[in-house]
C-alpha cells in the first residue's frame, strides 16, 4: 500500500467512521512500513485535507452537473487529489491524478476511473475561487474559506468580537508548530540549544521549537527524556498552577500526561500526585511516561473523576488541577477533524460533565488550597460562564487568574485558564 492509499483509508475511517484523525494516523505511522519523508507526506495529505474539505469540496462540486451526487468514498478521493494539486508544489497534477484513477478503479470500476480522471484534468486546468457575491452571506462565503461551522463563527463574534475571530480563523488555517517543554531537572537550556533544530520561543523559558524536518524522536535530547513533545499554552497552565515540592496534588483528568509530566518536574519528583483519567489505556500512557521521564512521586488510577469525591479523601488537596474535557475548538490546527462532528448540543453535553467535574474538585480541594481549570477551547459557555456559576455556588472560592489565550498571540494552541483559591476564612 503507498502514501495515498494510507491517506485515503484514514480519510474515509474519519468521515465515514467517525474515527479520530489523530489516532487513526498515529496507529498507521506506528505500523506501517514507510520512511520519514513517507510518513510526513502522509500527514500532511491526511491533515491537509481535513483542513480545507469544505473548500475542496465546494470546488469539486463547481464541475459536476446539478444532477451529480458523489458517492462518500469518491468525494474523498477527489479531495485529498485536489488537496495535493493545490497545495504541495513539488507533486506533479500527473502523477497524483494518476493515482487517483487507481484507486477510483478499485472503487467502482471502469466508470469511476473516467470519472475520476476527466474530473481531476478539469481541475489540474483551472483553479475556481469562491467570491462572496457567489453566497447568501459572508457567513457562508466564511465557512468554506476558513473550514468553520457558520454557528462556531457567529458565537466567536459574538464574544470575542469581529477582529478577534477573523484573527482566530486565520491563524487555525496555519500549521501548528512543533513545541517542546525542556524538563530543567535533567538538561540545562544552554545544553539543548546545542543540539541541531531547537530554538527558544518568544513567550515561556523552558518552551522550544523543533524546526528541523527530521523525526524529533530520533533526537539526543528525546531519547533522554531531557524535552517532552508540549504546547506552549499547556505548559503555562502547570505554571499557573504552581506546584510546590511536597504539596499534596490532585490530577483529575491527567491522561495523556503532558502537563503531568510538568507537574512532577516542578515538584522536584518531591510531594504526592495522584492522577486520574477514565480510560485504562491511557492511564497506561501516562505510566510509560512516568517511567521514561523518571517521575516516581505520581500514583495513578483509572476512575471516573464525576465520582471522585465520594472516592478520595475530602478537603485534602493543596492544589488541584482540572483539565477538563472540552469542545477542543482551541486546537482545530492540530485536530482539523474536530468540527466535523461538533454541535451546540454536544457542547452543552461537554458542559454538564465539567460541572460536576468541578464540583468534585470543590469537595477535594482543602480550605486555602488552589484549583486551576483550564480547557483548550474557545467558548465561553466552557469557559468564562462555567467558573462564573461555579463561583456563584462556592462564594468561599476566589478567582485571581482568569486568561484566554488566543491561538494567534503566541502561536500556540487556544486555551482558558482560570486559577482559584479556596478561601479559608468564608465557608459555605
């Protein structure tokens, strides 16, 4: 099987499947038998594609009769080709059109290899760009240039004003860049600039890029566990969070461990963490990573953290950490696939379950002890108006950091942080 076979199978398990890209691609990167360039040919076809399918789409469409329904899989087809002609220059119309009619061949036969060949010539001749004047109004005109639901874009206007999401929606078009946190206990900054490909960021000290092309996992500084693969705005919730070397604190929904790993460094592997995620497999994640990373100061446990508290002992925290499960809408850069499936109804499904996340943590937390929430979406309803009712019921909790950081500040990932201190001296 070559790359664009992989990259058509993952493409069809997304839109067809509901898989998750990310996880889908990651178990073909692991398994199948191709090189570096191979592989990174393959995410950005798979990635790519996902980043731009409404205008792919809508482009193919332009050259198909009214009467023309395209059947799911050719769709697909004909969007990861247009993908490769339109952005990746160095593939020629001829070879990535010939691959095409092969795989339109094994899908249905003589007729859908025509098809897809006297399509894909159209296209390779003349590129087709939507005008607004083309659309009912620039909401529609706006979706399939920046690959956004109609109803994602209104509510962004609608809290963070016009400026601020056209800001967001052109910074999601943009590749995500590859971030590293330095773990300071085990490598000094000065050693790993030495290495080829880091460079410091302009926002957090121990936040690098890796801007070579090669594999980071092959790099000294990897293999190591001197730097763990982490977003600049994950790492500054840890911060936020401030940990102290012998503090008692509570991770209730740690998994995949990135911001775990944060935590133990900061406490100097002193102290007691104990973290929590829901699923097995990814609290044994998050064990791997303890072990590689050589963090011994951490229990984990698989439990349903909308529990926890009729679990674990009350009031006994000193600081604890609620990552909460989100819409994700501030990492569309790095899952594209994310809008496929989002709705407001499952947004407000998302919002219950932080709810009681967050009243777990209330009953957890000790008097003077500190909660930070944080979410890596853009949505209020998740954000801003989640802690300003979770307050609203604990007048004993004091908000004294609230922060949204937007994907185009520090090219980073979009996320809402907000830090509160169990007030000792004004109980419920």
């Amino acid at each position: 099987m070559n790359v664009r076979e992989y990259a058509f199978n993952c493409l069809c398990r997304v839109f067809i499947d509901k898989s998750y890209s990310n996880l889908d691609l990651d178990n073909i990167l692991r398994t199948a038998n191709l090189n570096d360039k191979d592989k990174a040919l393959l995410t950005n076809i798979v990635y790519g594609t996902l980043q731009h399918y409404l205008l792919l789409s809508w482009e193919i469409k332009q050259r198909l009769t009214k009467k023309k329904q395209l059947k799911p899989k050719m769709e697909i087809l004909l969007m990861l080709s247009l993908y490769q002609m339109r952005y990746l220059d160095k593939v020629p119309s001829y070879a990535i059109i010939n691959e095409a009619v092969d795989i339109a061949k094994s899908l249905d036969g003589t007729w859908g290899a025509n098809f897809a060949n006297a399509i894909l010539r159209t296209l390779s001749r003349e590129k087709l760009e939507p005008k607004l004047e083309d659309f009912k109004d620039k909401y529609e005109y706006y979706q399939i240039i920046y690959n956004t639901p109609i109803w994602i874009i209104k509510m962004w206007e609608k809290y963070y004003g016009i400026q601020n999401t056209y800001a967001i929606l052109n910074a999601n078009l943009k590749e995500a860049p590859l971030t590293v946190r330095l773990d300071i206990n085990h490598c000094s900054k000065e050693k790993l600039l030495q290495e080829e490909g880091f460079v410091s960021t302009n926002w957090l000290e121990n936040a690098f890029y890796y801007t070579n092309k090669g594999n980071i996992s092959q790099t000294t500084a990897f293999k190591k566990g001197y730097i763990a693969i982490q977003d600049e705005s994950s790492q500054y919730v840890s911060l936020v969070l401030d940990p102290k070397p012998n503090e008692r604190v509570l991770d209730m929904c740690a998994a995949p461990g990135s911001k775990l790993l944060h935590v133990a460094s900061l406490m100097k592997d002193e102290g007691k963490i104990l973290a929590i995620d829901i699923h097995e497999h990814r609290v044994q994640l998050m064990n791997n990573s303890l072990t590689k990373y050589g963090y011994h100061n951490v229990t984990t446990k698989c439990y349903d953290s909308t529990l926890l508290a009729s679990k674990v002992r009350n009031n006994y925290f000193d600081k604890i950490l609620l990552d909460a499960p989100c819409s994700g809408f501030g990492v569309v850069r790095r899952k594209p696939d994310i809008f496929l499936e989002s709705t407001q109804e499952k947004l407000d499904g998302i919002v219950a379950i932080q709810e009681k996340l967050l009243e777990n943590a209330y009953a957890l937390l000790k008097q003077g002890g500190t909660l930070v929430y944080s979410t890596c979406t853009l949505s209020k309803q998740e954000n801003d108006f989640q802690i300003t009712k979770f307050i609203s019921r604990h007048h004993d909790m004091k908000l004294i950091v609230e922060k949204q950081i937007f994907p185009f500040e520090h090219d980073s990932d979009g996320f809402y942080i907000a830090k509160m201190i169990k007030d000792s001296d004004n109980n419920d």
